[in-house]
C-alpha cells in the first residue's frame, strides 16, 4: 500500500504507510521523575447546528474519553488551555462546562487535572477591578471543581495594564486568595499575538523581571510556572531563578526533551500541547528517565521534535489543527471538525505532512486506518492516488 501526499510546491510524492505501530503499552501508575502535563484538545460535535460565531458545540462522550486515554498513560491533563481552543472558538462557558466535567472525570478515574484560569468572560475592553473580577470569578469555579488551578494570560489585562504595576497588583491579589499554589503560565505573542508586550514590557529581560517578581512575593502559593516562550536559553535561566520548592513547567514545543532531561542545576517538569498527540510516546520515555537511563529518554523522544516543530510552526496559534488531526487518524474521534471551524487553518500540504511524520513514529495504534482517513481527505481535496 501507498499514498500519495502534496508537498509544499503542491506536488504530489509517495509515501509507505508503516504496518507496524508502537508496541501497546499497560496501563501505569503517575510517571516518578517528572510531573508531566499533556494539554487537551476537545472533540467538536459534527452535527450541531453552529453558524459562525456561536457558542462552540463539544461532544462530551468523545472529549472526556480522550482525557481517560491521557491518564491511562499516567500523564496529568492540563484542561481549558490554549490547546482546547480557548479564545479560539471555546467561549467561557464552554470552557466552565468542560472543567466540570474533566474535574468529575478525574475524580472518578484518580487522574490529576490542572484547568485554566483566565479572563475570557470579559468580551471587550475593560478596567483593571473588571479583569481582577473575572479572573475571580474562573478561579473560584476551578477550585469548586477540585482541580488545580493555572493562572493564564490575559488578552483583557493585557490591554487595561499600563505598565508592571498592574500586573504584580492584579496576581499579588489572586495570589493571595488561591486556597493553595497555583501554576502561573507565561504565553507568549507566538501563541497569541494579543498578549505582546505581558508583564509590562515588550523587553522579555525586563519582563521576566517583573513575573519573578510576583512570584517570590507568594512563594507558597506558586506551585510552578509553565513558560511557553520556544526559547531553551531563557527557559532554563528562569528555571535557575526560581525560588526554592517552585517548578518549572516547560511549555517549549520545540525544545522540550534537553528541557525535561535537564543539567546539573536542574531540570524542567512539562506541560505542553504536543503531548496530546505524543502521549503514548512521552510516557515511554518518562519511565525510562525515572530509571535515570537519560539517554534512553533521549533516544526515544528526541525524534518526535521534528514532528512538534512542524506542527508548531508559524503562525503557531494554528497548531490545534494538527494536533485534531492526529487525533482523528489515531481513532480518537470520528471525524476531522474543530469548533470555530479551525480545521480550515492549516493547509493541505502542512496536514500531509503531519500524518507522514506521525506515521514515521509508529503514533497510529491502526495504520490502515490512518492510511485511509488520510486519503478521505485527501479526496475531499481532490488528490486522488
């Protein structure tokens, strides 16, 4: 059997599907070395009814099975993140639905959950007491859900704050009130161009500045950061500044396994989107770092970066498209539909492409499957092989 895929020039190249995917691997308990977070996608329902611009429609069976599938692998799930379409097509109360239920779920199965906590509530410009008020008001929900809570970024601070003032006053006092330590998530503008500038500076030094600022005001109530900056060198000075007993959490899909492997000086837990796709594969290779066989750990993960890379790639916010697609050709879900409608955001070729270096790493548990699902779509482009 074989396929034929377009490349960037939108010619058409054949590709050998492989017949052999990654070994089954059993169930297992937490990983030991490494607190690691996938972050999920959700599974948009094909049959609502939604015209652009509506709230999004989830199918819940679908969504939920897919965060069993995660902490079946003794992965934690970082839900109501970027990765589930937050501000991209998953409104607030989408998002409040999707943490009670993930935080049932969890509950039910013995699965850790951390859940983002945000602003997106607030729909246009507002005032400082109106950002302070809405990240409240998701914190309480997360806390209520019995989940931990990840303090995000904020499109509408970024706006209301004139300066780093108002974001040590604005997390001083969430800080303060968290009934336990939280996460703090530093995004960058490569994940969502509304938040140039977070912390109060377009000058990532004097940026970094200001966010360990807050966080050695509140040690005890900062259980870690996750930094999604796509940049090892400035991760890894930040994770050597951090106060004793406070974590990193790479959020680096690029560079994410020197990260977790770490130096003599440290090392960086995870809490990444690629892990959606890569959680079988990630998995692995965390258990065997919890040998301490690092390189090992490195043999196994470090040829799933190119894949990542891809998958990332500018405009980065559009990595969810793949990550859906992966999902589908792995038998996750029935189908290829985002909400909002992203699956349009990437091209066919950039799609090809994925599935050929998915393929490459034994990620689908059905190859035939995948194979002919890649070439539905493919057909629905009009390639035909």
């Amino acid at each position: 059997m074989s396929i034929r895929l377009p490349d960037a020039e939108g010619r058409l190249r054949t590709h050998e599907p492989r017949t052999d995917p990654l070994p089954v691997l059993p169930a297992g308990g937490p990983l030991a070395s490494r607190t690691v977070f996938a972050a999920a996608h959700v599974v948009a329902d094909p049959r609502a009814d939604v015209s652009p611009g509506e709230p999004a429609a989830v199918d819940w069976d679908a969504t939920l099975a897919f965060r069993r599938h995660l902490w079946s692998y003794g992965l934690g799930v970082a839900e109501a993140m970027d990765t589930s379409q937050r501000g991209m097509g998953l409104d607030w109360a989408g998002a409040a639905e999707l943490i009670r239920r993930s935080a049932a779920e969890a509950g039910a199965v013995g699965g850790r959950i951390a859940c983002g906590v945000g602003t997106d509530q607030l729909t246009g410009p507002a005032t400082l007491p109106e950002v302070r008020a809405a990240y409240e008001e998701q914190l309480a929900l997360v806390e209520e859900s019995g989940a931990q809570p990840v303090l995000m970024a904020s499109r509408a601070l970024a706006r209301a704050a004139t300066g780093p003032e108002e974001y040590l006053d604005v997390y001083g006092h969430l800080l303060r009130q968290a009934a336990g330590p939280v996460i703090l998530h530093w995004l960058g503008p490569m994940f969502d161009p509304a938040l140039v500038g977070y912390w109060g500076s377009d000058d990532l030094d004097a940026a970094t500045e200001v966010f360990l600022e807050v966080i050695a005001a509140h040690p005890d109530k900062v259980d870690g950061v996750k930094v999604s900056l796509l940049d090892a060198r400035r991760e890894t000075g930040l994770r050597r500044r951090l106060p004793d007993g406070v974590r990193c959490y790479t959020g680096d899909d690029f560079n994410y396994p020197e990260l977790i492997e770490g130096d003599e000086r440290g090392f960086s837990h995870a809490l990444l989107g690629v892990f959606d796709p890569l959680a079988p594969l990630a998995a692995r290779a965390v258990r065997v770092l919890d040998t301490g066989d690092t390189k090992g750990f490195r043999e196994l993960l470090d040829p799933t970066v190119e894949l990542a890379r891809h998958l990332f790639e500018p405009p980065t916010r559009y990595y969810k498209t793949g990550v859906v697609l992966l999902a589908w050709l792995a038998g996750h879900q029935e189908h290829f539909a985002m909400v909002g409608g992203l699956q349009s955001a990437r091209s066919l070729p950039h799609l090809a492409r994925a599935y050929e270096l998915a393929d490459g790493l034994g990620l689908f548990p059905d190859p035939q499957r995948a194979e002919a699902r890649m070439k539905t779509l493919l057909a629905l482009y009009g390639v035909t092989s």
